[in-house]
C-alpha cells in the first residue's frame, strides 16, 4: 500500500468512527420503540412507524440542502455540525414524551443523517483513486455500521432491562468522542477542490438538469431506491413485531428468555458485526473484472428469493436462517448501491449525483416502516 492510499484509507476509517459513535442512537430506536413505545408518551403503533420514518421523510428536503452546504463547506464542517445535531437529539430521547416531541427531534436527526452521509461519501470522492472506490466505500460502510451494532445489541439489551429512557442517555455519551474526533482528527478539504477535480480541467460544467436526467443516474437511483426499501425500510422496522407476533414477547434461545427487542437487536446487529470484514471485501471484489453491475443484479435475485421464502410457517432456526442469508445480501447490496454512485459521481458533478442518490435511498427506506406499520395496523401482521 502507498503513503497516498494509507492517508486516504485512514481519513475514510476516521469519518466512518465518527459516524459509527453518531448512529447508535437512531439504530437502537428501530429495536426498542416498537417494543417500548409506551415509555415514550405514544398512544399507538401506527405513530412508532410514523416516527421511524419521519427523519428519512425529513431528508428528502434536507437533503438538496445538505448538497447545497457542501459546496460551500468542508466535509469535515458538516462532520461537527452533524455531530452537534446527534447529540442534542438522542439526548432528548430520554427527556420528551409524546408525538410531537418525538416528530420534531426525528427531523433534526434527518438533518444530522443528511450531513453524515453526503459527507462520508464525498470523503470516498475526495481520497479514492479510480480502481480503490469500491474498497473504500465498503470499508466506510462496514465502520460506521459497528455504531448500528452497538445501538441494536446493546441498545436492545439495555431498554429491557433499564428501559427507553436510560439507553437514550447511554446513546448520547457514546456519541460525543464522535464530536470530538471530528474537530481534531478529520482534514479540511475546501469544497473548490471537490468540484474542480469532479470534471476535466477545460470540459464545461454541464447543468443540474443535465446530470439528473442522465439514463445511467436514473437506473441507479430507482434500483438503490427499491433496495433500500426492503432492506433497511421494511425488515428492519417490523421485525420486533414480527417475532413478537409468532413467539410472544418473550423468546427461549439456549434456555434463556429474551425480550422481542433483544432478539431482534442480536439477529440485525449480526449484520454489523460481518459488515466491517465483508462490505470492503464486496467492494474489492467489485473493483475488479467481475464489476459492480453483474454483482448488483446478481444479488437482487437472491435478495427476492430469500425474502420470499420467509413467508413460510417454520421453525424458529430455519427461519433465523433465511434472515441471515437475507442480511448478507443486505450488506452487499448497500456496498454495491453506494459504489455504484460514486461511479457515477467520478464522472460528473459530484455533490450533484451524491445529492440525488442520498435522496432516492432516503426515500425507499422512509416508505418501509411508514408503510409496513400502516399495513400492520389495517390488516394485521399476518
């Protein structure tokens, strides 16, 4: 490895803990509030989906503006400002009761949200070379994915034992190194340097409206879209209930009984535990001959396959089974959509195409939950 791909990796790791210390606390939500809703002042489920949605519905707006802030800021800017936002908003998770409290503190992590993920892919943008992208944007997502492993497991754990409002507050403390490293450890990268080295020094800048409708952008966009969707949208947010459903609210494993919010965090946190080792080994797969292209249709037809067959009455361990296949399809997928953007992104407006993929994965994932708990709630889970 050269000097020039150490600091390049190191700059990317470094972003990606920061992230990592920021998302506990939204990660832990997806396990805990559907369980816990009560603790926070809510009157039903339908307002659990409503919430779990709302940041990502909140950054469909937020996110045109975050693009518009890093052409004019640095990434290591919106790094702290993100990190301010964070803290301030899982701490008041254990403060506030009620849906409108709830709703307005879920906007401010979209905010939050929309700063981090502009900024660490924009970081990929800034420090990858053209056959390293892939690499490095899986290595970005396999490390910051360790804080959804620390939210969902221990978060999971923590609200059955000492309840919502504590698990906030151990949330909030885990962030604030985030904060920190961003102030002292992250480079200033000018944002004239970004969108310079985005096209040919003597090329014309083509148009917004010239970038968005370009075919290639557009495949992407509505493939990552409905990816993320079902991914990180609707499995995520209804599987608490769901296995509260068939097993009750609590669950025997190896002669243990745990809470649905538990089991659930261990099964997605499974997921985070192998995302630092396989989306970097993804990615580098998919810098080579093989491609991103294949790889990604490839997947989507398994992905399909396993979510299908969960349908089906089984038994507990069969069915764990298909939910582990199905979440390595899981951390492929989102190695692939974020790689292949920034493909896209190497070769036009970077902020522009950034912008616009961020949004349309916002989107899929804010249509999960809000759809999935309003389908729960007018036809039952079954």
């Amino acid at each position: 490895m050269t000097q020039a791909s150490s600091l390049s990796r190191r700059q990317v790791i470094i972003f990606a803990l920061i992230t990592a210390s920021l998302v506990a606390g939204d990660s832990m939500l997806y396990v805990v509030l559907p369980v816990h809703w009560k603790s926070a002042g809510l009157s039903s489920l339908w307002e659990v989906g409503l919430l779990l949605s709302l940041n990502r519905l909140a950054r469909l707006p937020l996110n045109p503006f975050a693009g518009w802030a890093y052409s004019k800021i640095s990434t290591k800017t919106g790094a702290v400002l993100a990190g301010l936002l964070a803290v301030g908003t899982t701490l008041g998770y254990g403060f506030v009761e009620g849906l409108a409290a709830w709703a307005v503190l879920r906007v401010l992590w979209g905010l939050s949200w929309s700063f981090l993920k502009l900024g660490g892919l924009l970081t990929v943008m800034d420090v990858a070379g053209e056959n390293e992208r892939g690499y490095l944007v899986g290595l970005y997502s396999g490390v910051y994915r360790l804080g959804s492993l620390a939210g969902m497991l221990g978060g999971g754990l923590l609200a059955d034992f000492f309840g919502l409002k504590a698990t906030a507050f151990a949330c909030a403390a885990l962030a604030v190194p985030g904060v920190i490293a961003a102030l002292f450890l992250l480079k200033h990268i000018s944002p004239e340097r970004r969108n310079s080295a985005s096209n040919a020094p003597d090329a014309p800048k083509p148009s917004v409206f010239t970038v968005l409708r370009s075919p290639t952008l557009l495949w992407v966009l509505l493939a990552c879209l409905m990816v993320k969707l079902l991914t990180e949208g609707f499995f995520m947010s209804t599987l608490s209930p769901l296995l509260e459903h068939h097993w009750g609210e609590t669950i025997s494993c190896f002669g243990l009984a745990l809470g649905c919010a538990s089991v659930s965090g261990f099964i997605q946190s499974l997921r985070w535990g192998w995302d630092p080792l396989l989306s970097p080994l993804v990615g580098h797969i998919s810098d080579g001959r093989l491609g991103r292209v294949g790889m990604f249709a490839g997947g989507c037809w398994v992905c399909a396959a396993l979510l299908a067959l969960t349908v089906f009455p089984l038994p507990f361990w069969p069915w764990m089974g298909l939910l582990i296949g199905f979440l390595v399809c899981c951390t492929v997928m989102t190695t692939l959509s974020d790689a292949l953007a920034t493909d896209v992104a190497a070769d036009s407006q970077a902020v522009v195409v950034i912008t616009a993929y961020t949004f349309a994965i916002d989107l899929g994932a804010a249509l999960g939950p809000l759809g999935g708990f309003a389908a729960i709630e007018l036809w039952g889970m079954d």
